[in-house]
C-alpha cells in the first residue's frame, strides 16, 4: 500500500466523518473583529480525497511529474496536507522547509534537493524570490495563501477546487520517495532523509500500536507539519487508524489547553521547550478538565517539571525517544505498564536496539553506550540521505542505524538517555556528558533552560560553558550557580563559566542550536 491508496480507502471507509479540524489562529489575531468561524475549517475523508484528486490535476498542469521533487514552505495549514498527499498520488516528491528559514538556509535545500516549485504564502514569498535568482531548478513559486482581504482574489483553496476531482491514477510503488526530510542541521549542515511511502505507514503503524489509537481518538497538533513529529506521529497514525486531527496554524502557549478542550482532543504531542512555555502560563484549573488521555513527548524535562505538569493538567505523559532516519519512536514508555519518563522508554514495533562502543561492539550491562537501531531501510529506517552516499553508508551499516545518541539500559529494560555522542566536551583528559551538566543547572529554581558547550582551551582540552536562561523575575549569580554545580557534580564536570542570556537560539521544534551558540562565543572571545 501507498500513501495514496490509503487515502482512498480511508474515504471509502469512513466517508462523511470529520478528519480534519483546522483552526487559523494567526488570522484570527489579525482579523479579531470578523466572524472568527470564517478562519475554522473542516475537512471529511472523502473531502480531503477529493480535494487531493483536484490538487493531482493541478500540480500536473504546473509541470510537476512523477519523480519530481516540490517545495512546501507552509505553516500549518489544510493545503500542506492536500498538495503532501497530492505530491504522493502523482509520484512526486514533497521538500518541506521551516517558513522562519533565511534565503541562504533555504535556497540550500532548494539547490540540494533540485526542487521544482515551490509553495508558499505571501508573507514569504520575499524569501523564496531571493532563492529564485540563484537557483536555476527552481521554476515556479506559486502562492498559496489560505485567506485573502479581497473576496476577488482568489484564494489557492479556490483555484484547486475548480480542477476536476476524478481520480488521478499512477501507479506508484511502496518503496518510491515520497518525501526528502532535511534534518535540522543542530550540529551540521542539514541532511535530506529520504522517505518512503512504506516508511510513512510504518511510523504511522508504530505509533498508533504503541498508543492503541482507534477511531474515537483525536490528535491534537500544534507542531510544524514540515517536521517529522507531526507527520509520521500525529497525521499518519491518525490516517492509519481513522481517527481525526485537530491542526492549529502555531503553537499558542496561552491558549493550548483551551484549544485543546474545545476541540475535544485526546492525544497530543510535544517537546519540552513548549511544554516548560506552558508550565510558565498563568495556573488555570479549568484545564485540567481535559480529554488527554497520553501526551507523547520528546527531550527531558526535570521531575519537578513533570510533577508540575500532573498536578496542574492532569495529562498523562509518556516520554519517547525517535528522530527523522527512524520514522517511527524506538523508544517509547508504555502505554501500559509503568511509565518511567525520565527514561526514553522500552523498545517499541519491530524496532531492535543495541548499545555499542567506538568499535561497535555491544557494551556489557549497565554500560553507555551509542544507540544503534536495527531496521530495514525503506520501511522502518530511512532509506538513506539524498545525494549523500557518504553519509548514508556512515549512519546506516547492515541495517544498523547509528544514531550519535548515547544511552544507558537499566536493569528493568529502560533506556536513559545520556547525550548526544558529539556533545561531549573533552576536559583535561575526561570526557564529560554536556547533557549531564545541564541536568544539574536545570534542578536550579532560578534556571529556565540551559546549553552546555565546550569551548577550546589552551591548557585543559576545552573549557565548560553554561549558557543560561532565568525565569522571568528570578535572578541568580554566576557564581552562586558554580557553586550549585559544585555541590552536585565531579570537580571536571563543573562549568568554568556561566553567561546569561534572554533566550538560546533553536530549532522549528525547540531543540537547541548549540553550534550557533559555540561560534558566537568563538567569534566573541576568540
């Protein structure tokens, strides 16, 4: 099956049911005079099939083929998933971006990836004209605005409704691409995962065994569709098992829980940095009147974040571990049994884990180790990096992913996450964990998040650095924090050094950018 086939039998499944609830936020924002239900929409399964047919039509009559690669630079929105599923049915290749990307982040991917066209709204379109003059695979940038002022102006909406919705029939194999997923280039220049449509219904498959998701369920997403999460976790196993999606056009911190009550949802998923964005949010009861029954979530967040979180929202948590070359989690805390979440879980699906050295041999017993994950490629592992064979044939050895994450397994099955294995500074001989250190800063009442980075030093290796941001209010010393890492952790594993700052630089999905932090202070202090 393909991701089009899917489609097409979920519509003649379940037909008139309501897949798609989407609500633009931003607009509403900007236009709060209006009637607000004009910036809601809904979508059923054969709505959704239907308007994919029509968008197949339209991508055809733009030039794009089978094989062709297209760009979505979108927020969220109903036509990122049409035109997602409509580049699927015709054989084409979907190119997501991250819309807050520069010109020259951007006309990378576009280069790299050889894209075709490119869809975007108005608001970014000044970007994409920037990449247009240098790149010459780029064709054609077509506007995609989902509202306009002027009733005349017609919406993309409008214009793809007006193509026919029969059929478009191409026959398209499992194991073709369907998507080239960049990664988000923390530690180095961004890598394009290949995915297939096999890949897409695994991940879909993993995560809705994992959660024993059904129809009654409802996801509630707030991430980017243009990252992995809410793509293989949310929207394909919410396809898979015919539940439906509740899609915000961004994440609100102040109306997250008001949103997610109105619309009923029972699943929903996130990270950590907009989940501590949430626990900052004034206290209200009336939200742990909620329908969430697991709320899937990746990076740490301390206990006492977790127990704030219980005891504020009464949603049940459970951490899991994945990243964009294994489609679905490998890791996850059960659904069903206890829930360890200041662990990344248990193995999950068909996926096998192992812990090795440098070498690659299996670590003994409660030893770090990195994670490997066996798989096979194309369907519950990437099947590789596009026009990287260098790279592949490092990550992927005889259907082994090596991940650069190290972990520990507990006695009980439970893997703890340590740190990325690139993320470790070298001090005075002694390899220290930057992860660990910032688990010690973060236990600080006055720390809102930290990176913890190693700088070169002349006598010692590198020298440790925390980067710190406070609690809105809070103060603390750079020197009273030292003092606090010192009472917690081995002697070379206490930062040198504490800065101050009003906010760390990070991804679409809140992960750190640390190598901008690190060339900064580079660039400042030499």
């Amino acid at each position: 099956m393909n991701l089009s086939d899917l489609l097409t039998d979920r519509a003649a499944e379940y037909g008139n049911r309501k897949f798609l609830f989407f609500e633009r936020q931003a607009v509403i924002d900007k236009f709060n005079h209006l009637d607000q239900d004009s910036f809601r929409q809904t979508l059923t399964f054969r709505e959704l099939d239907d308007r994919v047919n029509q968008a197949c039509h339209y991508l055809s009559s733009q030039g794009l083929n089978q094989g062709d690669v297209f760009n979505l630079h979108l927020p969220n929105c109903p036509a990122f998933l049409i035109l997602w599923f409509a580049g699927a049915r015709l054989g084409a290749v979907m190119m997501p971006t991250n819309v807050l990307a520069s010109a020259e982040e951007l006309g990378y991917l576009l280069a790299h990836s050889s894209a075709k066209l490119a869809f975007t709204t108005a608001e970014h379109l000044h970007t994409l004209n920037q990449c247009q003059r240098k790149i010459a695979c780029l064709e054609k940038i077509i506007p995609c605005d989902p509202y306009s002022d002027d009733p005349a102006d017609a919406s993309f909406e409008a214009l793809v409704q007006r193509q026919p919705d029969t059929p478009w029939n191409c026959p398209v194999s499992e194991t073709a691409m369907a998507a080239i997923m960049y990664t988000s280039g923390t530690t180095s220049k961004p890598k394009g995962v290949m995915v297939t449509h096999a890949n897409y219904l695994t991940a879909g498959q993993t995560v809705a065994d994992a959660i024993e998701l059904d129809e009654s369920d409802r996801h509630f997403i707030v991430l980017p569709l243009f990252h992995g999460n809410a793509q293989y976790y949310s929207t394909m196993s919410a396809l898979l098992r015919g539940a439906s999606i509740a899609l915000m056009d961004r994440f609100s911190a102040s109306r997250y829980f008001d949103k997610c009550i109105e619309y009923d949802c029972t699943v929903a998923s996130l990270f950590a940095a907009p989940m501590r964005m949430l626990l900052a949010q004034p206290e209200n009861p009336a939200h742990r009147d909620n329908s969430l029954r697991i709320v899937m979530y990746a990076q740490n967040l301390t206990a006492q974040q977790m127990h704030e979180w219980q005891q504020r929202f009464k949603a049940p948590l459970s951490q899991l571990w994945g990243m964009t070359e294994t489609m679905g989690p490998p890791l996850m805390n059960p659904l069903r049994g206890e829930r360890r979440n200041w662990t990344l879980g248990k193995p999950t699906g068909d996926y096998e884990i192992a812990l090795v050295d440098e070498t690659g041999k299996t670590v003994e017993f409660g030893q770090e180790g990195e994670i490997t994950v066996k798989g096979i490629p194309g369907k519950t592992l990437m099947a590789g990096y596009f026009r990287n064979p260098e790279a592949t044939d490092n990550t992927l050895r005889d259907c082994w992913l090596h991940t650069g994450d190290n972990a520990i397994q507990d006695e009980d099955g439970y893997y703890r996450f340590v740190d990325r294995k690139k993320d470790m500074i070298k001090r005075s001989g002694e390899h220290v964990a930057a992860g660990e250190v910032e688990a010690v800063i973060l236990q600080h009442p006055a720390v809102f998040e930290c990176a913890v980075i190693g700088l070169p030093d002349e006598l010692r290796d590198e020298s440790i650095v925390g980067v710190v941001v406070l609690h809105q209010g809070r103060h603390v010393s750079d020197t009273d924090l030292i003092e606090f890492c010192a009472g917690k952790l081995a002697k070379f594993r206490i930062p040198q050094q504490i800065i101050f700052e009003e906010s760390l630089p990070k991804t679409s999905v809140g992960k750190i950018q640390k190598h901008l932090i690190r060339n900064a202070l580079i660039a400042l202090h030499g």
